[in-house]
C-alpha cells in the first residue's frame, strides 16, 4: 500500500496563549476573516506546560491541510500582519 506523500497532517497555529478566556474570541475573530480554512466550531488546542514560564495554549486548526495549503493559509495571515506557525499534527 503506497501512502500518498500529499497527506493533510499539519494543523496551522494561530496563538499561544496564557489565559484560556481568551481562545474563543481569538478563534471566533480569525473564523470569521478565513472561513474557507476554519470551519471546525472551536480550535485544537494544546496545553504545554513550560519550566519557569507557566502553562500556555497553542490554539491551532482543528482541521488538518497539507503541507502546502499550510503555507499558503501562513501566508494569508502574514499579510493581515498575524502570528502563524505551521505544526506536524501528530499529537492527537
């Protein structure tokens, strides 16, 4: 069985955040101005837990793309001046 190399396994990160409150207005605001690329109802998100530094919250897509639609919708959001990091979805 060949496994196609085009796989849609990278999520696009939007944020990390500190303060969970904050999510739901951050991914509602970024839905409504890319809703062609975030049509899931609430984000992926990933709590990571850094020494020193407190807990964080990387708000991601829930929806997965390729590794080029990832970089396409980065681009998107550069050009509206806005954070984006590309993540290998393997954390499920």
């Amino acid at each position: 069985k060949l496994i196609s190399s085009v796989s849609n396994n990278y999520r696009v990160q939007i944020a990390s955040l500190k303060d969970p409150e904050k999510i739901k207005v951050l991914y509602f605001d970024i839905k409504s101005k890319f809703p062609k690329y975030f049509r899931n109802h609430s984000p992926f998100i990933e709590k990571k837990i850094l020494p020193n530094k407190g807990t964080f919250y990387r708000v991601q897509s829930f929806e997965k793309y390729s590794k080029k639609e990832a970089i396409n919708i980065c681009n998107l959001f550069i050009l509206e001046n806005l954070n984006c990091l590309i993540v290998k979805g393997i954390h499920e």
